[in-house]
C-alpha cells in the first residue's frame, strides 16, 4: 500500500511539475519578440526585463529552503504555485512596461518557492535508492516546450490554463504531516548549504550559456538567417532530456554521480561551440546549418539532461536530512545566479556585437566549468558526501 502511495503521489506530483513548466516554457520562447514588438524594447532592456525574473526567484530561494526546512511543506507549495499561476493572467491586463516588470518580479519570486517546495517534496517522497531517477523523471518536465505561433494572447491564456490545472494537481499530492521544528540560531547555513559552495560555482559558469540559449535562440536564428521554426528547437531539446532520463538517474542512483556529470560536461561544451559555429556556417550552407542546429538542440538536451539529476542529487548527497529545502535551494539559485547573468550579458553582447560572440562567449565560460568540476568539485564531493 506504501508503494501505491508513493507512485500515486509521484506521478500527481510529475503531472503539477509538468503542467507548471508547460505554462512557463510556452511563453519563455516568444517573450522577446513580444517585449520588442508590445513595448518596442530594444535588446539591452529585453535582456533586463527578463533578468528580473530570475533575480526575483534569487531572492527568495535562500529563505524557501529554510522555511520548506521548518514548516509544513504542502501549503507552502500550494500558495507558490497558485500565485505563480495567478500572474499569467496579470500579464494580460499589463499595459505598460512599469506593470509588466512588475509582474515579472512577482512571477519570478513565487517561482523561486515553487520550484524548490516541489524538488523538496520529490525528495520526501521517493525512496532514497530511486532519488536520482525520481529527481530526472521529475525533471524532464521543466524542459517541455511547444510554439503555437505569434497569437500573444492565446499564449498567456494557454499557460495560464496549463498552470490551473496542474494547481489542481498538486492539490491532490499527499505529503507526511511534519510539525513545525524548534530551528537553532539563525545563521548562513540556513540559507546556503556551505558544503555546495564549490559545486554551486561550476553550476552557475554552466547556466550562464544555457540562460542565452533559452531567451535568444530564436533571435539569433533569425539574426543568422534561419527560417524554420526555431520551436523546433526547444522540441528537440525535450527530446534530448527525454532520452538522458532512460540511463541518468539511474546510474546516479548507482553512485557515479559525478562521472555523469563530467560526461554532460564535455557534451555541452562541445554544443555550445557549436551553436557559435552556426552563424558562420549560414555563409557556407543554410540548410546543413539548419540541421546542425537542431542536432545541437538534441545533443544540449541529452546533455543538460543527464546533468540535472546528477547535480541535484549531488547537492542533496552533502545535507543532512534536515537540511533537503536548503540543498535544493543552493542548488537551484546557483542556475539562477547563472541564468539571470546568462539574459543579462547575451542581450548586452548582442547589442554592442552579435549572438554568436555571445554563444561563443558563453561556450567558453562552459570549459571552465568542466576543469573547475574535474579539479575541486569532484575531489571535494567524495571527502564531504554524507550518503
């Protein structure tokens, strides 16, 4: 009977997750075209406006771990994620620029809760010999996303609806009742897990190509001469993480957590290069450029992928079990850090050169990532790791 409520519980909790992230994908690929043609914003002020999201989910993920840590988890996820899905109506009503940052900065902090309440609660629910494949089933639902063409209203409706739905949901997942606990002096490791620091680091070096790639792909796409539909792209991203779940989690579950993670490594920084690549191979062949960038959506997939759960369960693996909401916090405001630098710095370097320096920039930034993980992470991960 306990496995039946695991796996029902589970696959309620997948089906928020997905519902939730629908919502948020379907916008993220069209929101740049919408700031420039709506409120006729330029690059520099569209790189701005969306970072505000990510800094605003910054902002609270430290206090969401600590307060998933001390108080019941489930009314707290409900009121992230009923606020979260409240805004995409709000986005309808914004007529000027001054309401819609902010109701990007609203959307972003009941983001950073929702986001962290729900990893936490996967965790409390699945069995710690399954935790990393739950954590990457579970994570493949934040990489969904689909484009239904240039219809702005039809597309907040659309999100807005998904989000209703999954509210509904996760409404249904039942959690343990855990009772408010007596918490020791407030100190910093409350808010950050310390021992996640150096993994944290190489994270958000990580992120930061990978926050370009999610709010610019399209421009740039267009900017090199691209005509097919770069929705396509996110699609076969998908795909990619879709594929990185039948083997990732499981080997993570199998201890080689951090070998999976060098492998995603060296798989995306190989991507990223490539991506650069395209916007001098449009000179040589627009068509095989085509290809090859979807191939690289592919490959960002099943590398990105394979990385998440690894990560994650990395972070996890260095907390006490009291400390789950504060390792999941540091673990996902390292990928804000990076992804709100990522909107911030592709949008300033294609303003003064073009998106392809900016994937090169960010395809740089990925190989540092990758001796920082092999040199300190990893060695500081085996001399740390509680489980």
């Amino acid at each position: 009977m306990k496995d039946k409520l695991i796996t029902k519980n589970y696959i309620e909790i997948l089906a928020a997750n997905f519902l939730l992230f629908f919502g948020f994908w379907l916008l993220m690929p069209v929101l740049p075209f919408y700031l420039a043609e709506v409120f006729d914003a330029n690059k520099t002020t569209i790189g701005a406006v969306l970072s505000c999201y990510t800094i605003a989910a910054l902002c609270i993920r430290p206090f969401s771990g600590y307060l998933l840590d001390t108080f019941a988890r489930k009314p707290l996820y409900l009121l992230a994620y009923f606020t979260f899905t409240a805004i995409f109506g709000g986005y309808l009503i914004a007529g000027t620029l001054t309401l819609f940052i902010l109701f990007r900065i609203i959307h972003g902090v009941s983001f950073g809760m929702v986001t962290v309440s729900g990893n936490t609660i996967v965790i409390d629910i699945m069995p710690s010999s399954r935790r990393g494949e739950g954590l990457g089933y579970y994570g493949l639902a934040n990489n969904i996303a689909m484009s239904i063409g240039p219809d702005y209203t039809l597309i907040f409706c659309c999100s807005l609806g998904s989000c209703l739905i999954g509210f509904l949901c996760a409404s249904l997942v039942k959690t343990t009742y855990k009772p408010p606990v007596k918490r020791e002096p407030i100190s910093l490791d409350r808010f950050i897990l310390l021992k996640g620091i150096p993994a944290g680091f190489s994270l958000l070096l990580l992120s930061i190509p990978y926050g370009m790639t999610t709010n610019y792909v399209a421009m740039y796409a267009k900017q090199i001469g691209i005509q097919s539909s770069t929705g396509f792209f996110f699609t076969f991203m998908a795909l990619g993480m879709a594929v990185s779940r039948l083997f990732s989690g499981r080997l993570v579950d199998r201890g080689m957590v951090t070998q999976v993670i060098e492998a995603g490594l060296y798989l995306v920084c190989f991507c990223f290069f490539g991506l650069s690549s395209c916007g001098w191979l449009t000179t040589w062949s627009l068509q095989w450029t085509t290809y090859f960038l979807f191939t690289i959506a592919l490959l960002l997939g099943i590398g990105f992928g394979t990385m998440f759960p690894a990560y994650n369960t990395l972070f996890v693996n260095l907390a006490p079990n009291n400390q789950r909401g504060t390792a999941t916090s540091t673990y996902l405001t390292s990928w804000d850090v990076g992804i709100g630098a990522g909107m911030l710095l592709g949008g300033y370097i294609a303003e003064i050169a073009t998106f392809k320096m900016a994937y090169l920039f960010g395809a740089a930034l990925t190989v540092i990532s990758l001796f920082y993980f092999r040199s300190k992470v990893a060695p500081h991960f085996h001399r740390h790791k509680l489980r």
